[in-house]
C-alpha cells in the first residue's frame, strides 16, 4: 500500500498541529453560536461530532484519492454568521439552511462553475462582508474586559507574545494559557471534564425563506470567497494543480450528510491547509497528502469524543470563549479589511457592506450579512459599474 511506503513523523505531525489549531480556535466560534442558540451540551456535542466528521470523511478521502494534502474543516466565518442570527433562527431552520447551502454548492462543484461564479464576485464586496461578519468577534473582546479584565488582558498579553514567538503555534499555546488563568483567576473547574463519546442527535429541517436568504445564500458566499477561494489557492501556491471541481463537489456530499446531525458546512481549510502543504509536512510535495490523512484520522478520534472536548470548553467561562474566539479571528479580519481597502475601484461600496454586515442589524426577518451584500451590491452596480454608452444614431 502507497500510504504505508510513503508515511513519514513530520507528515503525521502536520496533521496532528492543524487539528490543534482548529480546535484550539475556530472551534471557539462554534461554542459561542451554541450559546447564542441557547442548546444544550448533549446538542452540542452532536455539533462538533458532525463537523469533525465531515472534515474526517472528506479529508481522508480527498487526500487519498487526489494524492494531495487536502485539509477540510468546518466553515468558521459561517459559523460566525450563526451567532448573529440565533436565538431568533430555529435550530431546525439552520438545519434547513445548511441543506439549502450543500445542495448549491454542490451544484457548484459537479458543474465545474466555481471559478466563473468567483470571478462574478467584486473581490471588495465578498471581503467587506467578511470583515463585517467578523468584526463583532473583535469586539467581544474588548466588551468582556467589563467582567473579567484579568483574565482578558492576561490572554491578550499571552497573545501577542505568542504571535511574536511562534505565531504557526499561537492558538494552541494561548489556549493552554487561557485555561490555566480560567481556573486560576476565576475559579473555573475541570472536574466534570473525563472521557466522554459522542451521541449524535438528529434534528429535522425546517426550510423557510427567511432562513435561505439571511443564511443559505450568505453561507454559500462566504464559504466560497472566504474558505474555497483562499483554500485553492495555498494548494497551488504550493505547486498542486488539482481542480476546484471534485473538491468543492466531495465537501458538499459531506456537508448534506452531516447536516441532518448540526454540521455546519464542510469546507476546504485555509489557515491549517497551510500547515500540511509547507515543507515541514515533508520535502517530497508528493508525500505530503499523508499530512491531510492524518489530519482526516484526527479529527475523527476528535469527533469520537466531542463529549471530552464540550465537557472542556463548557466548564470554561463565557468571556474565555468569546476572547478566544475574537482573537482566532484577528488575522482573518484584519486580512480582509486590507483585501476591501486594496479594491479601490469601489471601496465605496466595500464599505457600505461593511458597515451594513457589521450592524448586525436584522430587517424584514433577514440578517445583516444578508443586507450587507444587497446594499453592496446596489452601490457596486450604481456607482462603480460601467455602463455601456447609449448608441444615438441619427439618420
């Protein structure tokens, strides 16, 4: 077997630090939409079960078919959305919605269309709506500085330092720091926190248009700009030539799967692909695939026992999460805030998505991010669009 001849410890490793990572920070996002929804731990941990089962399966089978490090995740800036949209979104209607999402980007995938439809995107308006997606986590920060400031200027402190010292390992580092201050500063127990497998629990869709519009449709968008897009591109800046198509296409069969169990969207990873495409994985590109099947196997012993790694963040207190969370978020919002800012062709309109997504602001039923990309788009098509000059002949 070729897996067998080509493995190597630093391939294996790669993996083993990308799954870290994720769970060390994107993972945090995930637990604050969870509160926001006001679900139980049992729910919960059906949750992280479906999404580490998703980026298992298809990383696992991608890496292996293609023979390329194909590192896939859960959707981290659509898990952000989630959280501005619950408690008034029904868990079922997410439900419906990711389904929604699945099916067109599958669509997608098995047509081939996912270059043409990037290219359809203003670069400055898919960036401002991320940004404004992400800005609150940001926030949150700052906001929890009002009940426990020790504990956030303490995790600031450590990460910045982190980010100085070993930024590829910041997340992880800052969160061992963050639970030892947890505990320390505010008195948190991991008492409850032991070996604890996962129950999945089934939770029946409910579509409705409300739920397609603020969230179907936004989840498509930012899963393609913020996670395909830049995901694609470390593979062939790491000189893999391998097509958006099978991709885009094994990541949506996954994510209808385990949508029905609280998965939110499969996606190709960006910050963590890196990890596994670099040279640290292996000096040989053509055997660094090992790293995203390492990566897939990890994340299914993480999915075995999303129980243990509930059990963990719920013992924690709210403000670890959200700072957590806002500071995993800093280089992907401070990267798309440059990206916008770069299209000068129509900031103008980049920033009235930003400011309009960032509101948070829900109208008519529909979500701010949904708002966002409508008021956007408008001012793109209004002020910076070219128009074709009226032809006036005269006779």
């Amino acid at each position: 077997m070729q897996l067998h001849k080509d493995w190597s410890v630093s391939a294996i490793t790669a993996g083993f630090v990308a799954v870290l990572v994720s769970y060390s920070g994107p993972l945090a996002i995930f637990f604050q939409a969870a509160q926001s929804a006001d679900i139980s731990s049992t729910m919960m941990t059906s949750w992280v079960w479906a999404i580490s089962m998703g980026a298992a399966i298809s990383g696992i089978l991608l890496s292996m078919w293609l023979k390329v490090p194909v590192v896939t995740a859960w959707s981290a800036p659509g898990t952000a959305l989630l959280v501005t949209l619950f408690p008034e979104l029904s868990l079922n209607e997410a439900v419906g919605a990711y389904l929604t999402a699945a099916i067109l980007l599958f669509v997608i995938g098995i047509t081939g269309s996912f270059d043409r439809i990037i290219q359809l995107i203003p670069p400055g308006i898919a960036s401002a709506m991320m940004a404004g997606i992400l800005f609150q986590f940001g926030v949150g920060i700052f906001e929890s500085l009002r009940n426990v400031p020790t504990l956030v200027i303490g995790m600031m402190i450590a990460y910045l330092v982190f980010k100085r010292l070993t930024p590829r390992y910041s997340l992880i580092c800052l969160l061992l720091v963050g639970v030892v201050l947890a505990v320390l500063l505010e008195g948190a127990s991991l008492e409850g926190v032991g070996v604890q497998l996962a129950q999945p629990q089934f939770i029946q869709p409910d579509w409705t248009w409300k739920a397609t519009l603020s969230l179907a449709i936004p989840l498509v968008l930012v899963s393609l700009t913020g996670q395909f897009l830049p995901g694609m591109a470390i593979l062939r800046t790491s000189g893999y030539t391998t097509p958006a198509k099978p991709i885009v296409t094994v990541a949506s069969v996954t994510s209808l799967l385990t949508a029905f169990f609280g998965g939110i969207t499969t996606v190709i990873a960006a910050i963590t692909a890196a990890i596994c495409t670099s040279k640290e994985a292996h000096e040989d590109p053509d055997k660094r695939y090992v790293a995203g099947v390492a990566n897939g196997v990890f994340y299914l012993v993480g999915g075995l026992f999303a129980g243990t790694i509930v059990a963990l963040f719920t013992s924690l207190p709210n403000a670890f999460v959200a700072v957590l969370a806002g500071l995993a978020l800093m280089g992907a919002i401070s990267s798309n805030i440059s990206a916008f800012a770069a299209e000068k062709s129509h900031l103008e309109a980049s920033v009235l998505t930003f400011v309009a997504t960032a509101s948070g602001v829900s109208f008519l039923g529909l979500g701010s991010a949904f708002w966002g990309v409508v008021v956007g788009g408008l001012a793109y098509n209004l002020l910076h669009r070219r128009f074709a000059p009226l032809n006036n002949d005269t006779q």
